[in-house]
C-alpha cells in the first residue's frame, strides 16, 4: 500500500479545514447536534446556498434552532429556513445589497407583517441612516398594531427623513401604546406622535433610550 | 539506441569488463550501499503511521480553528460591540419555572431562567448585542408565552415568536 495517496488526502483535509469559513463550521456543529442528521444536512445545504448568494445565515440556522426548540418536525423546519431565504432575499432585493442583517431580518418580518416589496423600496434611499434598523422596527411595529401600510410607510419614510434616532423610533411605539391603552385608535395616535417627535427633533430635542 | 563511436572500439573490451577490485572494498561497497537502503526505507514511513500522521493532521487543524473560533471573539478582534441590559419580564403567577429563549441563546430552554421577583412576576436581565432579538418565553418547559411588551408578536412553528429592537448605545 502506497502512503502518498494517505498525506495527500490528509493534507488536502487540512487546506479545506484552514479555508473553509471558521462560522459555517460552527454553525454546521450547532445544526448537527441539535437537529436529526438528515433534517441538519438539508439546513446546511440551504445555509451554504443562502451564504453563496450572500444573505446572513445565522438567522437562518437560528431559524432551524427555533424549530428544534419548539418540536416542529424536520420538514416544517426546512420549510420555515427556505421561506426566510426567500423573504430576506425579496428584501434585499427591494433595499439593496449594502443593507446589514438587522435591517434585512425587519424587513422580512415587515414583508410578513403585510408589507409588499414595492413599498419597501420607498424606504430604499435612506437604508444608510443610522436609525434606518430602528426605522423598520418601527414599521413592523404599526403593520403589527394594524395600521394600514401605505400609511405606516409614509410616517418611516418622513422620520427617516426628519434624521430621528433609532431611540425616538422605540420611543413612537411606547407612546403609541399608552395612546391605545387611553383609547385612542392605533392609526391616529400614530399620526399624532409621530408629527410631535418630527417636529420636536427639528427644534432640536433629543431621543430617549429605551429598552424592550 | 546510438551506435557507438568507432574510437572507442579497441576500448570496448577493456569497458565491458567487470573492474577489479579488492575483496574488502567490494565488501566495504556492498555494506554502504546495505545502510543507504535500510536508511531510506526509515525515511518512508509504513501506512499504518501515516494514517495515523494524516489523522493527526487534520485532527489538530480542525480542533485549532475551533478553539480560535471560541476565541476570536468579535471584542478580542477589536470590534467595537459595546451591550446593552434588557430585562425580560413575565407575569405568570401560577408558573413552577420560566425562561426566556431565543436568538441571543440558540434558542436553548435552559440557557435564561427567569426569577420569580414577587407576585408572580418573573424576571431575568441579559447583556445583549443590539439589533434585532427574536425570543419566547417558555413556562413550565412546555407552554410557550408571546412578550406582550414586545414590539411585535406571531406565529412561528404552530407557536408564538416576539420581536424586540435593542437600541444601539448612542455615541458620546
């Protein structure tokens, strides 16, 4: 038996381990413990396609180690990551490439909320603010509470535009809350709040911080 | 093959013969030559001891990147990711146990237990990345609970997800 067939192939093993993306293979040891050796392969396959074509794959494993957490079958599971690679895709598409992944996993969750790809695309000219992650999680928030999108839309779009903080943007949501628990319809205390924290930050006010 | 140059014809006796040589050099030669092959042989090692260096190979490759990988943490590699405290609050008054699960933990049930704080209140602070952080909260290991103070709340996997957005720490 010859030996140099054994070091080549040892050493090729040892090229592909130093190259090969150190997080994929943390991830495939996450997926491979957690989840059925069958359903894990095919999450890993569709997370190495996904990352190819450049979309996040943590969500997408954290995705599948949801499903595992909550008992859903392996097929369900797979369905669920091949869904989110659709929607985070149909979201970059309408935001564009250079979006980071809080704002691309928001914009899917606002895609699911109701929103369509086109009225997302309205919001593409401000996606390099700095609020623009705080922005969408606002958006997610009013399609949640109801409001209808076209105006939801609207009411981002002009805070992005009047420069609010991601820290304002939580704050329309705690103040729109207590509106609803005082009665007022969620649409029109939106409206409301919103025109304040525009017009209060061009006088020059400050956001707050909140938590969740 | 080339035809032999006719100059060296009258040689060609003298050429093919074997050369002598003293007994003790032949052996002398011959020990040599004994010592260059076994020397060589311990230079190619047997199959089995190179499966076993080939294994040894990639075995330390991959359990280097792997410690690395715990290692090189985005703030040891000089990312600047400065956390932020979120409390999880749940009111479950009847509950035995609570946590929290999500994103931040790999959706590991066990990761985040909740404390029960007073009437049935229970709650857990956690340093977390800001961003987007989608979680549960899971009673008595087997009842999944919405946040309802979270931003948003639905279905996923025949079960409720809440979203929250940790604001980023503003700048000085």
């Amino acid at each position: 038996m010859s030996v140099r067939p054994i070091i080549g192939t040892a050493f090729a093993c040892a090229f592909a381990l130093a190259f090969a993306p150190r997080h994929a293979l943390a991830q495939d040891a996450r997926l491979y413990k957690r989840l059925d050796p069958q359903t894990a392969a095919a999450v890993a396959a569709l997370v190495d396609s996904a990352s190819t074509i450049g979309l996040p794959s943590e969500p997408l494993v954290q995705k599948a180690l949801e499903g595992q957490s909550k008992g859903a079958s392996g097929d369900a599971i797979v369905r669920a990551v091949r869904a989110l690679i659709r929607d985070l895709s149909t979201a970059r598409d309408a935001l564009g490439n250079d979006v980071g992944v809080d704002a691309l996993l928001l914009a899917a969750a606002a895609l699911d909320a109701g929103a369509t790809p086109t009225q997302l695309e309205r919001l593409r000219p401000h996606r390099s603010r700095e609020s623009f992650a705080g922005g969408l999680a606002g958006l997610v928030y009013l399609l949640s509470r109801g409001v209808p999108a076209e105006q939801s839309l609207d009411l981002i779009a002009a805070m992005l535009n009047a420069r609010l903080s991601a820290a304002e943007f939580a704050s329309l949501q705690r103040l729109v809350e207590r509106d609803m628990m005082a009665g007022t319809p969620p649409a029109e205390a939106v409206a409301v709040r919103a025109r304040a924290l525009i017009r209060h930050n061009r006088s020059g006010g400050l956001g707050e911080r909140v938590r969740p | 093959m080339s035809e032999l140059d006719p100059r060296l014809e009258p040689w060609l006796a003298t050429l093919r013969k074997e050369p002598s040589a003293r007994p003790e050099a032949r052996a002398r030669l011959a020990a040599a030559l004994r010592e260059e092959d076994a020397r060589a042989a311990r230079r190619i090692p047997s199959p089995p001891a190179a499966l076993a260096a080939a294994i040894a190979v990639v075995a330390l490759t991959g359990a280097f990147w792997l410690a690395f990988e715990r290692w090189n943490t985005p703030e040891r590699a000089g990312a600047v990711v400065e956390l932020a405290s979120a409390q999880f609050v749940l009111h479950a008054r009847d509950a035995r146990s609570v946590s929290v699960v999500g994103d931040f933990n790999d959706w590991d049930p066990r990761a985040t237990p909740l404390t029960r704080t007073g009437d049935g209140v229970w709650s857990a602070v956690v340093r977390l990345r800001p961003g987007t952080v989608r979680y549960a909260y899971l009673v008595d290991g087997t009842e999944w609970r919405a946040d309802p103070h979270a931003v948003t709340s639905h279905e996923e996997f025949g079960r409720p997800t809440s979203i929250a957005y940790i604001v980023p720490p503003e700048g000085p």
